[in-house]
C-alpha cells in the first residue's frame, strides 16, 4: 500500500509539515516494497489557489491509497475522495512516528475536511 505523509522534509526523521496543498515534500511510502518516494511540492507552495487540488490529483497519479497531513482543505478533501484516498488528519510530530502510529491504529481516518485554516 502506498501512504503519502506531508513532511518538511526529505526522510522519515523529517517533521509532519501541517499544510498538505502547500507542504514542501509530500513522501510516499511504498509499504509492500519498503520504498520511499519522495515529492517535491515548490510548484504548489506558491501557487495562487488550487494547491490541495493539484497535491491530490498528483497522489491520485502517484497510487496513494492514504493520505497523512495536519490539515486538508474542503476542495482538497472532495478531490481525494473522489480519487479513493482516505485521509487522516491532524497528524503531528515525525514522518516516522506517523506511521508506526497508524500501524499500531493510533490514528483514525477522518470524515470531513478541517474548518479553515488561518495561514
């Protein structure tokens, strides 16, 4: 299965970055091939509006399954739907100990987008 995680950075010691449209990196986690992808997302970060769309038509293209990020947008959370991403939102801490938090089901998928955010 393949989870994308927005980081701050390049590996698993990176910190969650808590914007997903506009995150720096978005990882993708292959867990079947023990593969990590990583994503440059500088196009997104600047972008006018859109960025969560076009971060979640690239996962889509990607093969993510699985989505882990601070906050995702209601248009970004729509696009993922309709793509057959689950989302899983408000993670915090390292791209790492995400994912053994959902591996030890520690984390629960989420049912909404978040309420806006103020950045």
């Amino acid at each position: 299965m393949k989870i994308a995680i927005t980081s701050l950075g390049k590996d698993l010691d990176s910190e969650i970055d808590p914007r997903f449209g506009r995150a720096a990196h978005i990882l993708i986690i292959d867990t079947e091939q023990n593969k990590v992808d990583v994503i440059d997302n500088s196009e997104n970060i600047d972008a006018f509006k859109g960025a969560g769309i076009q971060a979640a038509a690239l996962l889509s293209k990607k093969g993510a399954k699985i989505l882990m990020t601070g906050y995702c947008g209601p248009n970004a959370f729509k696009t993922l739907q309709a793509a057959g991403i689950r989302v899983v939102s408000d993670v915090t801490g390292t791209v790492k100990g995400a994912l053994d938090a959902f591996a030890n089901g520690e984390l629960s998928f989420s049912e909404s987008a978040n309420a806006k955010a103020n950045w």
